[in-house]
C-alpha cells in the first residue's frame, strides 16, 4: 500500500496534477485516484515509473508504507 498523503504531497510538490501522472503511467486518472486511495494496487511497473517520475527511491515508504493514510482525510 502507498501512504495516499504522502504521495499526493510530492505529486503537488513536483509540479503534477493527476492528470499528468496518470497520462505518463498510461492509465485513466479515475484509476489512478483508486490506486493513490489504496483501492486498488499499484502494478510494479507503475511503481517504479513513479518513482522516476517525483525522482523518488523505489525503496521510500511513500510506496510500500506500513502506516497509511486514511484516503478519507485526502482532497484528491
């Protein structure tokens, strides 16, 4: 599971809407939203896209977080 905040939080700090993260990882910004609320996973390749994207280590715990984020609490 992603941390939905922490995610979000670099998506916006780098510049992108989810339009733009979901148009790069080829999939429907509906479907993105889903996977940034942890509706439904991440395939690993998203994954590491991402992590080239927000130039973030594949490693960071914004992707395989313990503690996530209630996504109710997100404006997303």
């Amino acid at each position: 599971m992603v941390d939905s905040y922490e995610l979000m939080v670099q998506i916006k700090k780098k510049g992108f809407t989810q339009q733009d993260i979901a148009d790069k990882l080829g999939i429907n910004v509906v479907t993105l939203n889903r996977k940034i609320k942890n509706k439904n996973e991440f395939l690993t390749s998203e994954l590491y896209r991402l992590s080239e994207i927000l130039d973030i280590p594949i490693d960071s715990p914004i992707f395989f977080s313990h503690e996530v984020t209630n996504s109710n609490d997100l404006n997303c």
